[in-house]
C-alpha cells in the first residue's frame, strides 16, 4: 500500500521534474537563438534562404485556403444575413471573421504544418547524422549558421502569410457574394469599411500573426533540436510540433482575444 | 535552386504580402477617416453623455466631420466636458450647437453638430455654448409616469 502510494508520487515528482527541465532548456534554447543571431542577421542569404523555404512554398496552399474560406464564409453568412434582410454586412463578416481570427488562426495552423513540420525534420535528421556536432568540430556555431536563420525566416514570413490569407478570403467572399450571387459591390465595400477599424481589428489582427510566428517557429525548432537522434525518435518530434504549434496557436488566440476585443 | 531566381522569388513573396498589409489597411479598414492632420479641437458641455465613447464620431447632416477625443467630467459643475477633433475642412459658425444621437434604434451614440448663423467660424479651443444631452430612457419613462401620475390626480380633484 505504502509502496503503491510512493511510486505514484514518484511518477508525479518524475514527469513535473522533466516538464520543469524541457521548459528550462526550450528557454535556455530560445536565449541562444536570439544571443546568436547577429551573424545571421548580417550574413542575409541564409534567412532569404530560409524565407523562400518558409514563405515563398507555402504560398499556394496559404492562397488557396484563404480563397476557398472566404467563398465559404460569403455564402453561409450571406444565407444567414439574408433572412434579417441585411445581405450587405455580409462583407463586414467575412472581413471582420477574416481579419481578427481566421486570417492569423487559420494561417499559423497551416504554416505549423506546411513549414513548423518541415523545420522540425530538418533539424532532427541534422542532428541524428551528427551534422550540428561535425559544424560544432569544424568551429562553426550550428546555431548562428542553421538555427537563428531558420527562426528568422519562420518569424518574418508568418505575419506576410497572414495578411495574403486574409486578403485571398476577402476577395473569396466579394467573388461568391458579388460576382454570383449579385449583392452590391458599393454597400459590400462601404459597409466593410465603415466597420473594419485599422488600429483595433487589424493591426491587433498582424500582432497576432506575428506572436503565432514566433510561437510556431520556436516549439518547431526546440522539437527538432531537442529530438532523439533516432528515425523514431524524429518521426515522433514532427508529430509533437504539429500538435503542440496548433494547440498552442489556439490557445494563444483565446489569451490575445481576451486582451484585444474585450474591455474599452 | 539558383541564386538570383531564389532572391526573385523572396521579392516577390515580401512584396505580396507587404501589399496585402496594404490592401487591409487601406481598402479593407477606414484608415483615411482615423488620421486627421489638419484638425480643430473643440469642447462641448453636456448634462449627461449617456453612452458616448471616445473616437465616437462627430456627424454634421450625416457626414462624419470629426471624433470624439475624449471625455471627461468637470467637477466645477459637474457637466461632461467633451473634446471634439474636427476636419479643417469643415468649419462651423461659432453659435453652432451639438446633441448626443443614437445611431438607428439599438445603434451606438454619435455627436451630431448643426451649423448656426454666426459671421464667425469656432477656432481652436472654443468652447461650443448650446448643446443637448443625450436621452436617458429611465429618465423619460420616469417623466411619463410622473406626467401621468399628475394627470390622473388632479383629474380626480376636479
């Protein structure tokens, strides 16, 4: 009974000890990124590199579902608005939907899983291949060569990607709104602008873009970095960044929703 | 991949997405009404605001002329002092007078300002003498039934 009872606080002790020390070592890692940044910074190509790889290929699957969630949200708010006699305001949804949540949400949860994933596997394999450690022997610093230019390019691509999802879905929902179904174009406009407010809806909507950014980029990396140099041991390190990015994009949201939109 | 090709694409990339940043704030957000350089600051005097908020906007015929800076409560009189920021391009007689209307039935609270007779027009700083406050629904359903409560007893004396 005694002994039951021991190895049940042991469990506990042992799990909260290593949550406390993977923190401490995501920090610890994430200090180091930034510390060593300054060569990266310097030697440009390297993010541009990581830009192209971050950004540019993720643009096609970012416009298309930006495009295809703006024809979404047009049609179901005009079929709901419709009722209420007020199909105009179906551009101050699909703008209001788009810039404030979808946009950011929506964008980041792509980018976890299109680039964060990615990243993650880079990082593993160059690890279990002994790769960092060849850099390390060489005199490179692996994390001014390959780690900060990689957090760079995932920072600065995110709030770009957002803003062209965004952009996509409100010219989604003007083409199924407008173009097919025939609602003004002039109160579609007007209405949205008169409504969309460039300090509340959407620069607080690119502040959230650029907190997922970082967020993403950084549990992508730590994942990668801090991975078992094993092919399971990988394999496991994309799932978790999947997960982990997009749990934790959503909960970022929730927290930056109640700062930004409630209150005043 | 080469060089000048990788660069072109990250061109193209930053480019697009700085010009959708654009697009948003420009076509998507009412940027060019926030923004007033050219602008004069006026304070009217209200009883009671209602629920008049800050960067509410100030209405003349219809036409958004400026916003509500700020509100504040002068303890003097105990009168909401309210600073208006109106567009230099719409100057206002210096007898004009400001009310606190209510935007549809269920719609927020704008100032609405009518342009009086004065040869002059309001400067900088002015203070706007005539004004009406905003309707507080409790206050006129108590004024109807106080009404009908006088009505009905003096009606029984006589």
């Amino acid at each position: 009974m005694l002994n039951a009872l021991s190895h049940g606080f042991r469990v506990v002790g042992r799990r909260s000890i290593n949550a406390v020390w993977r923190m401490g070592s995501a920090a610890r890692f994430m200090g180091l990124v930034l510390l060593r940044s300054g060569p990266s910074l310097r030697r440009f190509h390297l993010t541009i590199d990581e830009l192209h790889f971050a950004g540019v290929l993720s643009l096609i699957i970012i416009i298309v579902s930006g495009l295809f969630v703006g024809l979404v949200l047009g049609l179901q708010g005009y079929e709901t608005l419709k009722r209420y006699g007020s199909a105009e305001a179906v551009g101050t949804l699909v703008a209001l939907a788009l810039v404030r949540e979808l946009g950011p949400v929506v964008a980041a949860l792509l980018f976890a899983s299109r680039a964060g994933s990615a990243m993650t596997a880079e990082l593993g394999i160059m690890k279990s291949t002994e790769q960092l450690s060849a850099m390390e022997m060489m005199a490179v610093d692996p994390f001014a060569r390959v780690i900060s230019p990689m957090f760079w390019g995932g920072f600065l691509s995110m709030p770009l990607l957002a803003a062209i999802f965004s952009v996509m879905g409100i010219f989604g929902g003007y083409l199924i709104t407008v173009v097919i179904i025939g609602v003004d174009s002039g109160a579609f406009w007007s209405q949205m602008q008169s409504s969309v407010d460039l300090r509340n809806d959407i620069m607080n909507g690119v502040i959230k873009s650029v907190v997922f950014g970082a967020a993403v980029t950084a549990i992508a990396l730590f994942e990668g970095y801090d991975a078992p140099p094993t092919a399971e041991g990988v394999s496991h390190a994309v799932t978790r960044t999947v997960v982990t990015s997009a749990l934790a994009v959503l909960a970022l949201d929730f927290v930056l929703t109640a700062f930004m939109f409630t209150g005043v | 991949m080469q060089r000048t090709t990788l660069d072109l694409w990250v061109g193209i990339f930053v480019t697009a997405g700085v010009a959708a940043l654009f697009v948003l704030a420009l076509k998507v957000g009412n940027a060019s009404s926030v923004n007033m350089s050219d602008s004069y600051r006026v304070i009217a005097e209200f009883d009671n605001i209602g629920g008049l908020k800050a960067r509410a906007p100030v209405k003349s015929a219809g036409v958004v002329v400026g916003r509500v800076e700020s509100i504040s409560l002068d303890t003097r009189n105990f009168r909401a002092n309210v600073a208006l920021r109106i567009d230099k391009r719409y100057p206002f007689p210096r007898d004009s007078s400001a009310s606190i209307l209510t935007a549809g039935l269920l719609g927020e609270q704008y100032v609405g300002m009518d342009g009086g007779g004065d040869e002059q027009n309001l400067k900088d700083g002015d203070r706007l003498k005539i004004t009406q406050s905003a309707i507080v629904l409790e206050k006129v359903i108590g004024q109807f039934l106080y009404g009908k409560a006088a009505e009905t007893s003096s009606g029984k004396k006589e």
